[in-house]
C-alpha cells in the first residue's frame, strides 16, 4: 500500500513579492536564497504533514514551497497516512498540546500504534530522502518519524504550529508522549517561546512566526463585483450574480470558475447592503464556533439587519480531523434552538472542498465582504485566518490567547481578555458595526501590520538561518 503522497509541484512567482515588501526585504532574500543554493547544492528540504488540504499548516505550505521552487533551491513536500485510530490519537495530542480536551487515552498502546503507522511511512520516505538533506517535520501527526529520518542522515526539524500559553497538566500528558520521539530531532520550531516544553535544549529551539502569501487564491485582490458574484453563486447574498462566474487561477496554471454552491444553512440572507461578521474556521471545538453564534444572537442579532456568517470546509470529517463532524452537527443543533429572530439572522455554511482554489477564492470573497471578521479560538497557535482578515483590511476581534496576541497589536484589530466572556465580545462586535470609521482605521492598520510581519519573506529568512544553524 502507498503511503506517502507527494504533492504536486507549485511554482510561484517570488519576484511578485518585491511589490509589496520593501525592495530592501526583496533583496535580503534574494542574497539569503542565492548563498542557500550554494551551501546546500544538491541536498532537498522535505516538508512533511499529514494533509495536503484544510487547515493552516496546508494552506501555507502551498505558498512557501512554490516561491522556494521559484528561487531554485530543491524543496518537495510528502503527506503521510495514518488510519482512524492514529488520526485520533493525533487529534488528542493537538488538543493536549493547546491545554484543551483528556489527554488519558495517550498511553502505551496508543504509543505503540502511533510508532506502528509512522514506521511504516518511515519506509517509504526512506526512497526519497538522502544523507544531507534536511525534513521538516509538521506537528503532531510527524513528530515519530524524527528518529528513522535522522537514524537515515537526514537534518531533522520538527515544526510545531499549535501550543499553549502555559504548560499545564494536560499538555504536559502530551509532551510525555511526545518526547522520546521528539528527541531525535536536531532542531524545533515553535510560533511563541512559550510554547516550547522546557527540556528541549533551548540553544536549538526557534521561534518563526508563520505567514500568509498575498498573492495566493485566498487573498489575492478580488474586486467588488467578483466578491458579489461569488456570494451570490455560493448562495450566502440575496443577490443575482453581478456577471459571469468569478474565474480564479489554479496552481496547474489553468483557470477556473466559482460555480459550486455552498451547503448554507439559513432562515433568512442578507442584502447586499447588510453588515455580515464572519468567523471562518474548521469545525473544531477550539474555534468556539457555537461561542460566537451565541454572542452574536444573545447581543448583536437585534440590532438592526446584521447578519452572521459561521464558514467552514464541507468535508467535515477530514482525514486527520475526526471531530469534524461532531463539532458540525453540534452547532446545528444549537442554531435550531436559537430563537426564531436570532436564527434568521445566523448562517451556518460549509464551503465545497472539491477544488481548493475555488474553496479559497470563496474564503477571500466572504473575508473580503465581512464588516467583522472574528476569531473567538479558545486556544490558537497562531490563527491564519487572523492574519488573511487583516491582509484585507479587516478589523479583526480575536481571542488573546496564543498566537493572536503577537497577531494583533494595539490599534491594528481587537483582543478579546476573556474569549468565554459573550457579553463583552457582543458589545465589541456591535460597537464596530456601530463605528464605520473606526473600522476602516482599524482595517488599515491590520494590513500594514502583516506587510510588516507576516508575509512569507520573512518566514522563508528564518527557516534558512535555523537550517544554516542546524545542518552539517
Ligand atoms: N480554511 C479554508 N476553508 C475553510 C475553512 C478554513 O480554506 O472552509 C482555511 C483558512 O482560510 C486558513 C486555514 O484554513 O487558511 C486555517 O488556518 P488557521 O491557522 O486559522 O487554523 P488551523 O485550521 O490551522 O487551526
């Protein structure tokens, strides 16, 4: 049985950066990219993470990769499997490692199953990786295949997207598990210092905020015509369509067409002139998606025409998410038992996954359409959609745990002190609904804050100083 997939390759453009990071910027990464080809002539970085679609890790692997390709250095990405049970476990230690959920079922033989299905991976990565070249390794789900790649003479990295803010009981049970497996690692890679677990050797632990690439499906510009004919299409606007299908470029280089409808779950759409917050995320309890709905009805709904917008992937059960469907099936239960006023003013819609540019040219219009974007996360290692929002000028109210803390400095969007407080994020989500202005100023701010810190120059910088550190 095949195990690991590789992803087709995704070349983008790097010289497209140079237009909205400074030329300076433009130029250290260049030098940086020209003096990496030299040192690693003839070695390749590996990504590898268990799903090639959904989820931040995916989304911005399609952008590091292609603009790494573009600037001539070898880099592949793989994408492991694993069955419903090690998926399972895999999803227990991502919500250990936030300090959510029971972490009693990470025992011996849940060990002994996680090292069974990475073993076998482990074989087949073993065709492709040499003596030389450098893995990245992604959460989690990788972390056991440390061992056999750098047994094999590879520069092992394991990247780690999620974390706490404090190491608690719970992720403590996680990073137990997740040790001895991790120590085969040369290098680790966190979001936040604070996430790293304190008997990692710290002179090898590296903190790299991650990024967005503003040229990709999901935030390139859309203008206003496409954002409506989009929504009209998906069926989230009570509009006709403003033209012809909105058309997006796909990674093959062909083009396609957004004609797929969204499953949308609603009572009642708004117009094209009705406020509409949105909070797009997967169809995970630590995106307190049914939070925010009841927020919004208990505090926003009844003033005046203002829709929400709760948007998630339709697959529901991703392969390496098996609580997606669960989570779904829960906010539909608590929607139909909203009262009949608040309902009709909340939408539930889950996004066709089946080409993942259309699936993000519908993220960037319904981001790009929102008067509020939110991110009630209860735990984030660092939340992209935040970052997407703020790209499009968006005033964001996130949560201020993890990595929306560093995502959202003052005057650039608004943190939430207590994410379980419904009547304080109420009234922030009215009171910018209520203040125009203030949005736009807001808005602005956010998009020159993630010029400044978050596009994927600055990300791809320091990948090459920890491999340059680590690597022989
Ligand atoms: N996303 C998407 N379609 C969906 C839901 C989410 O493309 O229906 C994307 C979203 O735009 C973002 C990523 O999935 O790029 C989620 O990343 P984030 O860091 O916010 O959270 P994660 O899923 O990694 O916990």
């Amino acid at each position: 049985m095949v195990l690991v997939h590789v992803v087709p390759s995704s070349r983008r453009p790097v010289s497209r950066l140079e237009t909205v990071i400074e030329a300076e910027r433009y130029a250290r990464l260049r030098t940086t990219a020209d003096g990496f080809r030299r040192r690693f002539a003839g070695r390749t970085i590996w990504n590898v993470n268990s799903t090639a679609v959904g989820g931040g890790v995916a989304e911005m692997l399609q952008g590091l990769v292609g603009y790494v390709e573009d600037l001539g250095i070898a880099i592949r990405w793989l994408v492991i499997h694993g069955d419903a049970d090690f998926f399972s476990i895999t999803k227990r230690l991502h919500n250990a490692v936030h300090g959510h959920g029971d972490p009693a079922g990470l025992d011996a033989a849940a060990a002994h199953h996680y090292t069974h299905v990475l073993t076998a991976n482990a074989v087949e990565l073993l065709d492709h990786v040499r003596p030389g070249d450098i893995a990245l390794l992604h959460d989690p789900q990788t972390a056991g295949l440390a061992a056999p790649l750098a047994e094999a003479g590879a520069t092992v990295v394991w990247r780690c997207h999620i974390g706490a803010d404090r190491q608690t009981g719970v992720t403590e049970a996680a990073w137990e598990f997740l040790r001895p497996f991790l120590s085969a690692a040369h290098g680790w890679v966190f979001s936040r210092r604070a996430y790293a677990p304190d008997w990692l050797d710290p002179g090898r632990v590296w903190v790299v905020p991650p990024s967005i690439d503003p040229f990709s499906t999901k935030n390139a510009d859309l203008d206003a015509d496409t954002v409506r004919t989009v929504l009209a299409t998906i069926g989230v606007l009570d509009v006709p369509p403003a033209g012809p299908p909105a058309r997006f470029g796909r990674r093959d280089g062909t083009v396609g067409e957004v004609v797929r409808p969204a499953a949308v779950v609603a009572d009642g759409l708004p117009g094209p002139d009705d406020e509409l917050v949105v909070q797009v995320s997967r169809w995970d309890r630590l995106k307190d998606m049914t939070g925010v709905m009841r927020g919004f009805a208990d505090h926003v709904a009844d003033h005046r025409p203002r829709y929400l917008a709760l948007v998630g992937p339709a697959v529901t059960n991703v392969a390496d998410d098996p609580e997606g469907a669960t989570v779904y099936a829960d906010c539909l239960l608590q929607w139909r038992a909203l009262p009949p006023a608040a309902r009709a003013r909340t939408l539930l819609v889950t996004l066709p996954l089946d080409d993942t540019d259309e699936n993000a040219t519908m993220v960037n219009a319904l981001q790009r359409h929102a008067s509020v974007v939110t991110q009630k996360s209860l735990a984030e290692g660092f939340g992209l959609t935040v970052a997407e929002a703020m790209w499009k000028g968006r005033p964001v109210v996130g949560s201020a745990v993890g990595g929306i803390t560093d995502q959202i400095a003052a005057g650039t969007g608004v943190l939430l002190d207590d994410p379980t407080d419904l009547a304080a994020f109420g009234a922030t989500v009215r009171h910018l609904l209520d203040h125009p202005e203030e949005r736009a100023r807001l808005g602005a701010a956010a998009h020159d804050y993630v010029r400044a810190n978050f596009v994927g120059d600055l990300h791809l910088l320091r990948y090459a100083e920890v491999f340059g550190a680590l690597a022989p």
